[in-house]
C-alpha cells in the first residue's frame, strides 16, 4: 500500500477539514500525520511536531528577517519542525499533502529524499491576503507567505482549496487553478427540528477572534423581537494573542449582559451536527474585512445545513450563492445588524419550516461523500 503524510501546523481535535481529508486518503494509502499535540488513531500514525511557544527573540527574529526579504531564514525561525521527522525518513512517503503554504517549504524538503513523491497543496485559504486588515500582518507575515506560493506552487503536483472565489485569485496571480473542495461535512441523517409559533432559536459556533466582529450577532439580538434566542459555542485558539484574549473575554461578558444569549464550551467537531440540530437557524454575519472573508464559505454554512438548520447570513457571494439556490435561508442587503435583523424579524413559522426543508434538499449535495469523490480522482490521476 502507498504511503502518504499530512503535513498540518495545528492541533486535529478542532480542524474538521483535515480529519476528512485524512478519512479520504486512508481508504487507499497507509497515512501519517504530521501534526501539533495529537495522539494516534486507528486510521493514521501520528508524529507530533510540538511547536512550543513563540517568545518574543523568535517573534523578533521572524519579523527582522522577513522584513530583510530573508523569507526562508524567517520561515525556518517561525517553523523549526523538520528536526521531528529526521527519525521518521525511512517512511518515504508516496504523497504529501500539504495543508495551507506555511507547510510547503518542509513539505519539498521531504521531497528531497523521494523525489518521485507527490505534493498536494490544501490551501484553506488565500493565503497572500490571509489577513491583511492588519498592518503589522502585511508588513511582516503578507511577504512570507506571497514568497512561499510564488517558490512553491508552480512545482506542486495538484491544488485544493475551498471555494471558488479563493481558487480563481490563486490562478489569476499564481497560474494554478486549484480543484474546490468544500468544507462540508459528512452527510447525516437528521430530522430537522420542530419549529414553535412564538420561539425562533439562533446558532452560532466556531473561532473567537476580532477581525470575525462577533460582537455584531449582539447587536442584531438587540433589534430583534421576543421570540429570538441565541446560543453560542465559541472556541479560542491555543496559539491566540494577548489582544485576541483580551478581546474573546470581553465578548463573553458583553454576551452574557443579555439574558436571552447562552455561552456553552465548545464542542468537538465530529458532535457539532449533533449539538445544533436542536436550533432553527444558524446565523453568520461576516463584513469582508478582507480578502478571504469576503470569499468566506466555512465549515459552520455547511454543518448548519447538515443540522438542517435555516440559514441567516450577509451577501458574502460564495454562501449566499448555495442559499438562493436552494431557498434556505436569509441573505441580508448588506452587513449592517440592522439589515439582517429586519429580514429576520418579517420571519413567520411557515417560512422557517421552508428555509428548513430546503436545508434537508442541500444536504445530500453538499456533503463530504461528494467532495471525496473529487479528492479521490484527482489523487488517483497523479498515479
């Protein structure tokens, strides 16, 4: 059996998208995750990259050689991790996948050894633009990374990322056009949840951070009438910053000012369908801040479908594509509380159950089954 390895610079208990991408390889390859803090499982080896903390001479030393145009010196400063596979060399892996650019520079130092070995990229986003609403981020990381897909994704063997907005910027600027796989889960057979007359439930799950503004899902609660409630699950980053601390904690108390919103912890990703099939809509509201926000189509859009949940969003292009097509949800004029809390408030009990049943037709459409199939073929093809 072919061997692959999955390069990925974060911890697996919360990253759903490179769990099935590992459940798609292990039908037809023996596989081997490269990862941070994990433990084994019955479907892959497992070889922890432990990262350790960024104190502040490494941060120093990352920024003084990027900002001296020595990308490598600084990729090697902020991912020192190839020392954790010189005892694994002997696997010689047949392919590499190679989860968002920061991974690509160990991904072909590999190579080295198995020149014949495959390299696929799965940029999760786009990486030139990640977040570029920050200044400190495109004086310092924007270059890196811009230098990582210029050296890198003309010698790769195949692409991924998870929307077409993303898939087209990398082949405009790149010369690549990445294969789209989405960030859908498995398909599950949920019945959707009983819609009360006086009672509409939102939910919302995923990553705490500022430039996500989920302070605005507060202000739409304040616009909204009686009938609305909001449970929240929100994760922190084990990597997050004093200032994105600082920022989830005053959220949490912002949150809990209001009676009807309720903070749980999170939950694994493999029970988020699960937990949130009790609710009626998933809301998302993400002013495109930047370049991947505005393309945004994350794995929240489509575990609230699985959950056969109504959706409520802003017009960001890629999600509200899939809800006017299949008549699912909301889609507000634009970014503003005001707007969606308008459209959310006009909602009766049988328009609801309607969003809620074209949830159930998306569903069978937009799984992972089918997004294996694309996986699996172009795979397949580089053999």
């Amino acid at each position: 059996m072919k061997k692959a390895l999955v390069l990925v610079y974060s911890k697996l208990r919360h990253d759903a998208r490179v769990k099935r991408q590992i459940g798609f390889l292990s039908e037809n390859f023996e596989v081997t995750v490269a990862a941070f803090g994990d433990v084994s499982h019955a479907n892959h080896h497992f070889i922890d990259l432990k990262p350790g903390s960024l104190g502040l001479l490494r941060k120093i030393m990352i920024a003084v050689w990027s900002l001296l145009g020595q990308y490598r010196r600084a990729w090697n400063t902020f991912h020192p991790y190839s020392g954790r596979l010189k005892n694994h060399n002997n696997h010689l892996w047949d392919i590499i996948i190679s989860n968002d650019v920061e991974t690509l520079p160990l991904a072909f130092q590999i190579k080295k050894k198995r020149p014949a070995a495959r390299i696929i990229l799965d940029a999760h986003e786009y990486a030139p633009r990640h977040f570029e609403d920050r200044w400190w981020w495109r004086l310092i990381f924007q270059p890196m990374n811009i230098w990582c897909c210029t050296e890198f994704i003309p010698r790769l063997d195949a692409m991924f990322t998870v929307g077409k907005g993303l898939a087209d910027e990398y082949a405009t600027h790149f010369g690549r056009q990445p294969v789209v796989i989405t960030n859908a889960p498995g398909f599950q057979k949920v019945e959707p949840s009983k819609v009360q007359p006086n009672q509409i439930r939102l939910v919302h799950h995923g990553i705490a951070n500022p430039s996500r503004k989920l302070e605005l899902m507060f202000d739409v609660m304040q616009l909204l009438d009686q009938r609305f409630t909001l449970d929240l699950y929100l994760l922190t980053s084990d990597f997050a910053s004093g200032s994105t601390k600082d920022y989830i904690h005053a959220l949490k108390e912002k949150f809990r000012s209001d009676p009807r919103i309720t903070l749980h912890e999170p939950v694994e990703s493999n029970m988020i369908v699960q937990t949130i099939k009790q609710f009626d809509i998933g809301i998302f509201l993400l002013p495109p801040s930047n370049f991947n926000y505005a393309n945004a189509l994350p794995n929240k859009f489509f575990d609230f479908i699985q959950a056969r949940l109504a959706v409520a969003i802003g017009p960001s292009p890629e999600m509200a594509r899939y809800v006017h097509q299949y008549q699912n949800g909301i889609v507000s004029a634009d970014f503003s509380p005001r707007a969606l809390a308008s459209q959310l408030n006009q909602l009766t009990t049988e328009t609801l159950l309607n969003f809620k049943q074209g949830s159930e037709k998306a569903a069978a459409d937009l799984c992972a089954e089918k997004n294996a199939v694309i996986f699996n073929q172009t795979i397949s093809a580089l053999f």
